[in-house]
C-alpha cells in the first residue's frame, strides 16, 4: 500500500493550508456530534445556603429568620401524618423572593390542604439546578408528586447570561477553544464550574448580615406602594443595557432561542425519566412573565425598547405552546396560570418582576382547585 505524501512541488502555504483544512473539517465533525449526537451524564450542579443555619431573608428591607435544612434550602413547614407529600422544583417566584415565607404560595398550601408541600427552589435556580438539587434528596425526602414550576424566562436563564459569559471570559485559552470543537460538552463543565462560584460569592453575601437585629424597626419600603408607571425602573433599564432581547430569548424558543430550548427539553426529558423511574408524578405549573398578563408592564417595557410580541397578552407564546405539547406528549398535568393572572391588576412587586401576596395567594387558590 502507498504512503499518502504532500506533493513536494507544494509551497508550505499550501501545506500549511491542507493541514488548516483537515484540522477544520476535524473540529466540525466533532462540533457538530456534540450538539446532535453526543449525550454527555456530566453532573449539572447547584448552590444552596450554608446548611443547618439560619439567615436573614427580606420584605421590603425587613428582615425575616429562615432556617436552612441539611441540604442548604429553606425548610417548609412540616406537617405530621401527612396524606400526601409533594415537592416545589422552582426558581425564586417559586422560592417567594421578597415577601415573608408565610406569605409563599407553597406555606399557603401547607395550611390549607391536607398535604405536606416541601419547597425546594432558590433564586436563580434553573433546571439544571433543580434535576440536580432533586437527584440529591429524592431519596432522603418522602414525595409522591414532582410540581415543576416553570417560569417564563427559564429558556433564557438556562443560556449563555450575562455573568455566566464574564465568568467563562476568565477561563484560559484551551478551555475557550475547547468549547469551539465540543460546545456542548465544555459547558456542562463550565456550568458545574459556575455554580460553584455563584455558591462562594454567595456564601461571602450572606456573612455580610451575620448580625443582623431582627426586631429592629424598618422604615416602609417603596414596594409596599403601588406601582403607577411613571417610576425609573432602574432595575429594568439595567435589564435592557445588557439583555435588549430578554423578552424574544425567554418566549420566542422555536425562533430565536431554539438552541437554549433543546438545552432545556433535554434536561426536562431526564427529570422526567428519573420521576418515572421513581414511579411518581411529574405536573407542570407555568408561572407566566409579566408581559403575558399585565398590559401596564408591557407598555413600559415597550418604552425603555424591548422587542416584543403583541399578542403575547392574550394569546400564546412560543414557549407555552411547546410547553403545551410536551404535557399532551407525556400525558402530564399542566397548571397554565395565565388564565387566573389576566383577570386581575396589581400582582407584581413594585419595580421587580417578582410576585406579590396577591399572586402567591392565586397560585395557591389555582393549585388548590386543581387537587380537588
């Protein structure tokens, strides 16, 4: 058999240039593998709060004890001879960030029904957290039912943020062109890597309040009044100068975010899978961003420049419309709160996307009507 050899007439350029050629064909193959073809059982990650302590959450600038468990999450409220036990997978609308935790929707359901509901989210959760916080306690916690509650902007929590992209800007040269050739397999990495970080820099967070006096008095906090649309929305502002397209990333997951999208299914396919195999149910609860529902936010997203869609208020997304799919697909319980949210007015903390008492008390009435 003969060697394969350069043509010696070659200049190095064109040597030089085959070899550049074969190395890129090289790396597109295997990009392209990784995207579509590889499954990687890399694990996901998550943070959490400094176990068996207890800290300072806030209302309004007034401080509240929350007591952390073993697994670093805030514990629920415990309910002896429960008839049925459910868990809360979620991010901080599920978690309750900003009202007092009797406040919550999941405490509401632990008075009002017969069951225990063990909330397990924390802000800035996304799915990858929440398969990872649920593959640590689903054999430590008793549960008969998985709610994941999804909020609207979880397509786009789940992609390349803004911290998450200063965070991989600090990583060596090898490591970035690494994630040239194996994009998919790099960020798993990187994301566990991530998280890691968020915990240190979270943990250096909450010894700042160590001291705290609870029972000190706090004036009233402009999030007890209500919002009437002229305010600075500094935090929005803020939202646009780095995410001009939040709002398209989050809801638009067939057309603009398709990529984050398959990132999210294939993560929720393995939830699903390890719910089953626990022989549980899994439901869905979609909690809806505020330009789903309120037309006072849309218009003043709508003036600080946002890109949005329209009939996002009254009709369907993107994102619902694949969530609705998937349900219909598993045969799952999905709990859409759009229908119980547009009914109503003032369901929002004032400059914050998160919900209020109101909200968390319809989510509850919702979910509660549901198990009847």
């Amino acid at each position: 058999m003969k060697k394969v050899r350069f043509n010696s007439n070659w200049s190095f350029f064109q040597k030089v240039s085959i070899v550049v050629f074969i190395l890129f064909g090289i790396s597109f193959v295997l990009r392209w593998l990784d995207q579509n073809y590889f499954q990687y059982k890399l694990p996901y990650g998550y943070f959490h709060y400094p176990p068996n302590q207890t800290i300072p959450f806030f209302r309004s600038g007034e401080p509240e004890p929350g007591k952390i468990g073993k697994f670093g999450i805030r514990e629920s409220s415990l309910k002896e001879n429960a008839s049925c036990h459910f868990l809360l997978l979620g991010d901080s609308q599920t978690f309750g960030s900003g009202i007092f935790w009797q406040d919550t929707f999941s405490e509401i359901l632990n008075r009002e029904t017969i069951c225990q509901w063990t909330n397990v989210s924390m802000p800035g959760f996304t799915i990858d957290n929440e398969i990872a916080i649920f593959q640590k306690i689903k054999g430590e916690i008793p549960f008969d039912q998985v709610y994941l509650v999804v909020y609207g902007n979880d397509i786009y929590e789940i992609g390349d943020t803004p911290d998450y992209i200063h965070f991989v800007d600090k990583q060596k040269w090898y490591v970035r062109l690494l994630s040239y050739i194996l994009p998919e397999y790099t960020r798993l990495d990187l994301k566990k890597k991530y998280f890691d970080s968020v915990q240190l820099r979270m943990e250096e967070e909450i010894q700042k309040y160590a001291n705290i006096e609870y029972n000190k008095h706090f004036p009233k906090s402009k999030k007890d009044e209500v919002e009437v649309g002229n305010e600075n929305f500094l935090t929005f502002l803020t939202l646009f100068s780095i995410s001009p397209n939040y709002f398209k990333q989050s809801l638009d997951v067939k057309s603009v975010s398709i990529q984050n999208y398959l990132r999210w299914k294939r993560v929720f396919d393995q939830l699903y899978e390890e719910v089953s195999k626990n022989q549980k149910k899994l439901t869905i609860v979609y909690i809806p961003l505020d330009v789903e529902f309120d037309p006072a936010r849309y218009q003043i997203y709508e003036r600080i420049g946002f890109p949005m869609e329209k009939h996002w208020l009254e009709g369907d997304s993107e994102f619902v419309l694949e969530l609705q799919s998937i349900t219909k697909e598993y045969n799952l319980k999905f709990i859409d709160l759009r229908s119980v949210f547009r009914t109503e007015k003032q369901l929002l903390q004032k400059e914050d996307i998160h919900y209020n008492e109101k909200a968390n008390r319809l989510v509850a009435d919702k979910i509660k009507k549901m198990l009847e």
